[in-house]
C-alpha cells in the first residue's frame, strides 16, 4: 500500500462528479481517489495534449461542456505535437 501525503482538493459540478462517477462505476474502480488518480495517470501518458494558453482562468477547463459532451477539445487551447 502506498503512503499518500499529499492531499489534491477539486471542485466539481453536479454533471462533473457524474460522469466521474459513471466513468468509475463502468471501469469498477473502488473509489472516486483511485478513478482520479488513474485518469490523472492516463492523461499524463497521453501523446498529443493539450496546453493552456497564458492567461486563461481556471473554470475554462471543465470536464464537461455547457451542453454536457465530453470538454476534450475546449477552445482556447493548442494541440501540441
């Protein structure tokens, strides 16, 4: 077991800790922490991410889009390659 010392706090909405939560249940993972920290992880070994661009506030990067669909492809920020 590892000794976990550092503590992440988030914010989500209602419709964020949804889809974390469907995302959870549907890979049967045990628990909102471990959902995180494997999301976290794959998006670390993601190729092609994305950065932000100077400036921007901290609510553009959502999990969701206003219209509920997935925020992969926010406006604002460029692909790098």
């Amino acid at each position: 077991m590892t000794n976990r010392m550092e503590r992440l706090q988030i914010m989500l909405d209602g419709q964020e800790l949804k889809a974390l939560d469907d995302w959870r249940f549907d890979k049967r993972m045990p628990s909102r922490a471990s959902a995180v920290r494997e999301l976290i992880r794959r998006g670390l070994a993601a190729d092609g991410f994305e950065n932000a661009l100077s400036g921007q506030p901290s609510n553009t990067f959502g999990v969701l889009n206003s219209d509920g669909s997935d925020a992969s492809s926010v406006q604002g920020r460029t692909k790098k390659v």
